[in-house]
C-alpha cells in the first residue's frame, strides 16, 4: 500500500513538473536576431542593385534580398538565412541565385557577421570583383561557396585560415565576352590554400587558371568526397595516392589537356562513383581491375590518349550508368560484355579503331538512350534485335563499313528515337511503303542518311513533323523533289543537304522554298535546272554550286537578311550582278558565283562597314573597270576577280586593306607598269597570294611592292598547327553534325600546272606575274620574300642573270622563269640551299655554263633546262667543255651585270669599227693638212709627259 502510494506521488510530481516546463517555455518570447546583425544585412542588401535583365533571362531564380524588410524586427526570418536557435545569431547566409549586380570587398558588412558558418553566394554577378581577403576572419565557416559570380583575379591567401572548411567551391568564375577564367591561383598555389584544409569534403576549384602540377598533397585529405579541378591548365602527372582516397567518390578533371596520368591496378577498396578525365593526356591501357570500381556510375575516359582493347571485365560494373571511351585509340573488338551493363544509359565508343560486329548483346541495355558507334571499322550490320531498346532516342554508326540491306521499321518502332546517323557505311536502306500503317512512328529531330544508296526520297520522311536535321547527301537519288517534300516538317526544319545526287529540280514548290526556320541549305553537285530557287528569309547557309542552272540571279535574294554565305558558282547564270549584292546586309561574309555567264561591270556601291571576307567572281565575263568602293570592304581577305574581261591599270588602292590575304586578277586585260608605292606607305600589309598572270602588264617588276610585303617575309603562325582559310559559321542549331565551317578554296597554277585547292592552308605565299610584258632585271629584293613558296615570272621579258638572292628563299617549292631572255650562270646557290625545291623551269632563256648538281637538281628532267642553247651537263645531252666550269659566275661579267648579248655585243663592235674607218678615209683624203696638224701632236705630247 505504502509502495502503491509513492509511486502516485512520483507520477504527480513529473506531471506537474512537465506542465510547469510547458507554461514556462510558452511565455518566454522567441530569440530574435541581433540588431547590429540585422543592421549589417539591410546594409548588404543596399550595396547590391537587382540584375532585373539576368532576372528576365532566367539566369536567376529570384531575388531573395527583397523579402529583406526594415520595418520587420526578426532578420532570422528574412529569406536566405539561419539563425542559431538559442543564440539568434546569423549562422547562415545562402543569396545563391538571387540576382546580385555590384561590387563587395573587405569593408562590406557581410563581415561584421562573425559566426557565420555557411556562406553561399554562387550564380551573381559582382562584377569582377576580387575576393576579399577579409573572409579569413570568418573563422567559423564550415561551408563556402563563391562559383559562378564573376569574382576575378588571385584567391587570397587568407581562404587557407578556414581550416574548419568541410566544402570550398570556387568555381566557374568565367567571363563569357571574351570567353575567359577569372580566378587564378598561383600566389598562394593550390598547395597552400588547401594545406591546412584537412577537413575538406567537397573541393571544386574548376576554371580557375592554376597552370601547375597538382600537389600530391591532396592525397592526405582523408575525408574528401569530391574533387573538381575541370580547365584549370593542369600539367604534369596525376598523383596516383589521389586514387586511393577511402572516402572519395567523384574524380572530375575533364579539360586540362597537359595533364598526365594513367589508371592504376585497383586492387583496394573504394568508394568511387565519378571518374571523368576528358580532354586530358591520360595514357596507357585501361587495367583488367577496373572491374574493383563496383561503386561507379559515371566514366568519362573520352579525348585522352588510351589505348589497346577495352577489358572485358568493364562490364562486370553493376552500377554504371555513363561509358564514354571516345577519341582515343582502343582496339579489338567491342566487348560482348558490356551487354550485362544493365543500367547503363549512355555508351559513346565513336571515333577509335574497333573492329569486328556489333555485338547483339548491346541490345539488352534497355535502359540505354544514347548509343555512338561513329568513325570506327566497324563490319557486319546492325543488330536485327536493335528494337528492344525502346527507350534508345540517340543512335550513330556513320563512317563504319556496315553493310547490307538495313530496314527502316526497325528505327521506326522505336517511339522515342529522335536523332539517326546511318551515313558513311555501304547499306541499302530499305524504306517501306508504310501509307497503311496504324502503329505510332518515331517522330525524329535528326536523320543523317548520307551514302545509303537511297534512290529515292524515303516514304516514311512524309510523316516526319519534327525534324530539324536532313542530310540526304551522296545518294542516287534522280528526278525531282517530290512535291510532298514542300509539306515536310516545314516549321521545323534547319538544315537540309540534298547534295551529291542527280536532282535536277523542284516538283511544284513555291517560289521561295516553303521551310520558313531553315538556316542550312546544301544543294550542290546536282542536275539542277532553271532559275535560282529562293530559300526562306532565315538562311544563314545557301550553297548550289555545281549545277545546271540558268536565268538571271533573282533579286529576292538581297531579302536574305541573316545569310552569311552565298555559294552559287559553276552554273550557267547570266546577266548582270544585281547591285543589291554589293549593299547587302552585313551579315554576309562569302560571295561566290565564280564560273558562270555573269556580265557587265562588277556593281559599285559596296556599303560601308560590310563584313564581307570573300568575294570571288571569278570566270565570268565582266568588264569595265574595279569599283572603288571595294575599299569600303575592310574585312575582306580573299579577292579574285581573275578570268573576267576587266580593262585597268592595277588597283593600287586595293593595298589599303588591312586583312586582305589572296588577290587574284589573272586572265583580264590589266594594263600598263606597276608604279612602285610611296615611301613609307603600308601597302598589302597581309598579302601573302598574289596572281597577276595572263595580263598586258608591262615595264619593269614592282620592286617597291616586294619591299613592302611583310607578311610575305615574316609570317604569324607558321609554326602553329596548320590552319586554313575559312569560315566559321554563326549559326542558331543546337545540332549534332552541323558542318559550321565553310572552306576557302581557290586555283591558280603550281609546278607548271593549273590546281584547285579545296582548302586554303595561312601559310600558303605565292607571286604569279607570269605571261605579261615585264622587262628588266629581277629585282635582288625578291629574296627578302623568305616566305615563298611559289614564284612564277614565265614568259616576260625579263633581261639579266638569275639573282643569287633567290637562294635566300629556303622555304620555295617551285620556281619558274622560263620564256624569259635571262643571261648567265645558273647560280650555284640554288641546288643547294633550296631544298624544298621540286619544281624548277628556266627553259628558253639564254643560259650559259653548267646546270648545277647535287640536291633537288638531281630529279630535275631535261625539260627544265631545254632551250638555253649555252646550257650543258645532266640532264642535258650536251656535255660541257673543257672551258665550260671554269666560266667567270654571271656577277662577275659584264653581260651578267647588265644584262648584254655577247653577240649583240660582237655586233655593235664590229659595226663601229667599220665605220670609223670609213669616215677616217674620207676626212683623210678631203682634209690631209686638218688631219696631219691635228694628230701629230698627240705622240709629242705623250712623250714630254713620259719624260716628266
């Protein structure tokens, strides 16, 4: 009873000592953020003005700072921040995405909130701001995030004080205009700021420009989970220790291409989940262990330097979800394995050397969407099986040697197929009549159906009405465009290549082609026949050269306001240029109609501040003379108006453009000298092609010019990797195989011939003067041009020997001076210092002494040298005579030095004596007493003076 009484008691006084607790704590008001806290706040919010256009963008989620009330008393409720339960004291402070413009540094009252712990401030614009060093004396912070705000220049040195860090993100301080890294960190290095680091978890450190090895100290942050380190000019070797980190699940070091490294044997556990390494220098083979990763789910081996076949155990990876082993150089074949890869999403192998099938078993990954095969050697066919991946939207094969008769049905069944690249293989597409069907089809955005012997437009494209992408090039396809074309995907549809087949028009389509978004349009290399078609307002792209076309150039075109290129050459175009054409818009940078039936004169009035770049109107039949206001064309690099019927002396004023590459005016009737240009006049500052062949030029060669070309002498870039002349183009399509570059290309005569060059390669210098009426010497400048590669002076006039200065061209690769009337010696100088040289003609001179041996002289044939009757020795029959070799070189003799004919010379000398003598007979036997006074006098003369 006793014992049943005390327990009542006990139970009584826990309840009243719950209900007193209760009503206390119900009474006391909440904590409430400190005032000089609060005040700290509403001044940051002040400091900092709303990006209302990065807000309209979506760039920003919104602006948090604008529920910040000076009129509410408790800042712990303001969005973005954490307060201390008890203390009230601001712990946390996330302004991520909230549309911040301005300026902070180290007097800001963000730092007067001394316990903050978590600090995120990621995805603003402070407006390359340095980071201010007064975040050292936030020595409570756990949590720091600073990526993507436009912060610039060197991580202080402070940030390494927070040794209480568990997550550091830096990242992504990027300047889009120019494209740019902001943050550096070399002065402290990474070593430093991260030393004292020890309980860093989350680091990610990418774009910022570091340009060092990564320090193996790293590999002593035990608790690291995460590491990102992508584009930060990363060199030298990958501390391997990193690897075998117990906590660490994510590897990111894509884009640091001098980074080197190579997978270990995993034979330790871990963690790993991510292990992305694209774009490095990472080598070696990828080792049989890997199969020990059993926690990874993404990896990106992709654009590195590996090599030898794929292990077959890569498919023993429960949990990947991400393979990307492209661009590199695996071989072998593709492992029938990776078929047990059952959650794998992504598998990328294009653009490596695999041989052999593809295995069926990669049509059990069910839950794949993206599968590229693309650029291996691949044989075989696709899997008949393909089908059962149903959730597949991307599939490419191009440039494989896939073969046989491929059905389309297959792609079709797949509902969310949306983008297929069968090019570049030997298959026979088979496109059913499928007017009858009832199932669904996909409703694809790209098909590229390059080489697949398709004779026809396939039947299932009548469906499509989504697609963006059509690349139907280098078929068999003959006829018309079927008019239902007219009604395919027409609001939709950005490029389309119809190139390469034998269409020879359009079945019934409007007069502006009917596909109202197309920026692309390829139809070149066709039959095409009657007039220009005109495509729709929002071309950027039109090429239809190589064609039948004919008609005059239809003015509509000049409504092209976005078109950049326009490539109508090698038809049967005729009549005038418009001048539209030369006041376009100024957008265009390609003008192409060489090869046509164009005539009158070129159009004057080309605008101001045009972007133009290249202009060829070349193999026309236009006359007259060069506008002037082809000046107004500042950016223009090539110019060739050669094969024309244009009448003027030579546009010295073309010099004064400062980008101007190429100048081509061969085949017209050009006239008169080329007056050397004023001193100290930067003319043809970038000429480096200069074809003036097949002109009435005459009088002597244009020393001044070959003074002043400089980049002919000293060119940028040669040791570069090579670069060709062309455009990039700026196109709005978010699209996967999208030709965005149009090559430069051009013809003029190398070696003794005439050859095109579909591509243009920068260091490519060139002088044509050939067939004109030049005369005098060759100019001993010439061999200031170090940068030649092409000298052609044929049939001229041109007197003199053949100047030892052209042996300074060390980089010539063919020279030509033949039909000319050179005098001398073949200096020796040129067999051996040019030797590059695989192309030489000086036949039909008037050459003297020994051809030259040894070198590049040693495959020259007899051709070379035919017609210099004073020539002798290989590979001439002629043998020399004793006398031959020992010959005074051409600088030392009259005749070379100025250029005189022994025979003329023989002649006047012989003319002059005989009529001295003649006149001396008259004069004596009229005038003995003159002639007797007046000579005799003289040897007396000489007499006393001998005496003297």
């Amino acid at each position: 009873m006793r014992l049943s009484l005390a327990f009542a008691c006990f139970l009584f006084i826990v309840t009243l000592f719950q209900f007193t607790a209760f009503s206390f704590s119900s009474e006391q008001p909440a904590v409430l953020c400190h005032s000089d806290e609060r005040l700290a706040l509403l001044q940051l919010k002040d400091s900092f003005i709303i990006d209302k256009q990065a807000l309209a963008a979506g760039f920003c989620a919104y602006p948090k700072v604008d529920s910040w009330d000076s009129q509410s008393v408790d800042c712990c409720s303001w969005d973005g921040i954490e307060c201390d339960e008890i203390t009230g004291v601001v712990i946390g402070l996330d302004l991520s995405s909230s549309c911040l413009y301005g300026s902070i540094n180290s007097t800001s009252s963000l730092f007067r909130l001394l316990h903050l712990q978590k600090l995120n401030l990621a995805n603003n614009h402070f407006n390359y701001s340095l980071i201010p060093y007064a975040l050292g004396n936030l020595s409570m912070l756990t949590y720091l995030n600073l990526s993507s705000s436009v912060f610039s220049g060197q991580i202080p040195s402070e940030i390494s004080k927070l040794y209480r860090l568990s997550s550091l993100d830096f990242s992504n301080n990027w300047d889009t205009n120019p494209s740019q890294r902001l943050l550096v960190l070399e002065k402290p290095d990474v070593k430093s700021l991260i030393q004292n680091l020890t309980n860093l978890k989350y680091l990610n450190l990418s774009y910022v420009v570091m340009a060092s090895p990564i320090p193996s100290v790293l590999a002593n942050l035990s608790s690291l989970t995460s590491l990102y380190l992508e584009s930060c000019g990363l060199q030298g070797m990958f501390p391997l220790a990193i690897f075998r980190l117990p906590n660490l699940e994510t590897i990111w070091l894509s884009h640091n291409l001098d980074l080197t490294g190579y997978l270990l044997e995993f034979n330790f556990s871990n963690k790993l989940k991510k292990l992305a390494l694209w774009n490095t220098s990472f080598s070696g083979e990828l080792p049989a262990s890997i199969e020990n990763l059993s926690s990874l789910e993404f990896l990106g081996l992709g654009h590195c330097n590996f090599s030898g076949s794929v292990p077959s155990t890569l498919g023993n990876l429960p949990n990947l979800k991400f393979l990307d082993l492209a661009t590199n150089s695996f071989t072998g074949s593709v492992p029938p394995t990776l078929g047990n890869l059952t959650k794998l999403d992504t598998l990328d192998l294009h653009d490596n050397y695999f041989t052999g099938f593809i295995p069926s078993e990669l049509t059990n990954l069910t839950q794949l969407t993206a599968l590229n095969l693309l650029g291996n050697m691949l044989h075989g066919s696709v899997p008949s099986s393909i089908s059962r991946l149903e959730k597949l939207k991307f599939f490419d094969c191009d440039d494989n040697r896939l073969g046989g008769i491929l059905e389309m049905d297959a792609f079709l069944e797949l509902k969310d197929l949306q983008y297929l690249f069968l090019s570049l293989n030997n298959f026979y597409l088979v496109s059913p009549d499928n007017s009858n069907a009832t199932s669904p089809q996909a409703q694809l955005v790209d098909i590229g159906l390059r080489h697949c012997h398709l004779r026809e437009f396939p039947y299932f494209l009548r469906n499509q009405h989504r697609l963006q992408l059509l690349d139907l090039s280098s078929n068999n396809i003959k006829g018309q465009i079927p008019q239902w074309m007219s009604k395919v995907s027409v609001e939709t549809l950005l490029f389309l290549d119809l190139s390469n087949n034998s269409l020879i028009g359009f079945d019934d389509f409007p007069l502006v082609l009917p596909w109202s978004k197309l920026q692309y349009l390829k139809l070149d290399s066709n039959i095409l026949r009657g007039s220009l078609p005109v495509p729709p307002l929002s071309t950027v792209f039109y090429s239809i050269s190589n064609n039948s076309l004919n008609g005059e150039i239809p003015q509509l075109l000049c409504n092209l306001s976005s078109l950049s290129i326009l490539d109508f050459s090698y038809n049967n175009m005729s009549g005038g240029i418009p001048v539209c054409l030369s006041n376009f818009s100024k957008s265009l940078l390609v003008l192409k109609v060489r090869s046509n039936q164009l005539d009158g004169p070129i159009p004057s009035g080309w605008a101001t501040g045009n972007r133009l770049k290249m202009i060829d109107l070349s193999k026309n039949k236009l006359q007259e003379k060069i506008p002037k206001s082809l000046m107004e064309c500042k950016m223009l690099e090539y110019l060739d108006l050669g094969n024309n019927q244009i009448r003027d002396a030579f546009p010295s004023w073309l010099g004064s453009l400062p980008e101007l590459n190429i100048l081509i005016l061969s085949s017209n009737a050009f006239y008169g000298r080329m007056e050397n240009p004023k001193l100290n006049l930067n003319v043809f500052p970038k000429l480096r092609i200069i074809d003036l062949s097949h002109n009435r030029f005459n009088g002597t060669l244009p020393w001044g010019y070959f003074e002043r070309w400089i980049s002919m002498k000293n060119l940028d870039g040669k040791n570069s990797p090579p670069k060709y002349m062309l455009e990039s183009l700026d196109m709005r399509i978010n699209l996967m195989h999208v030709p965005r570059d149009y090559d430069y290309s051009m013809t003029i005569t190398n070696k003794g011939m005439e050859m095109k060059y579909p591509k243009i390669i920068r260091t490519l210098v060139a002088i044509d003067f050939s067939n004109n009426r030049f005369d005098g010497e060759i100019p001993k400048l010439i061999g200031k041009l170090k940068e030649l590669h092409l000298l052609n002076f044929s049939n001229n006039n041109l007197v003199g020997g053949i100047p030892v200065a052209i042996a300074k061209l060390t980089n010539l690769e063919s020279l030509d001076l033949s039909e000319n009337k050179l005098v001398g010696r073949i200096p020796m100088e040129l067999s051996t210092q040019l030797t590059f040289l695989s192309f030489l003609n000086v036949s039909h001179n008037r050459l003297t002494g020994l051809i030259p041996g040894g070198g590049q002289f040693e495959t020259f044939q007899s051709s070379s040298f035919d017609g210099n009757l004073g020539l002798c020795g290989k590979p001439l029959l002629k043998e020399c005579s004793s006398n031959s070799g020992s010959l005074p070189p051409p600088s030392l003799t009259s005749s070379g030095e100025f250029g005189l004919d022994w025979k003329v010379v023989l002649f006047g000398y012989g003319c002059g004596s005989l009529f001295g003598v003649v006149i001396g007979h008259v004069v004596i036997k009229k005038k003995p007493d003159w002639f007797a006074n007046t000579f005799s006098k003289f040897p007396t003369r000489r007499r006393r003076r001998h005496v003297l």
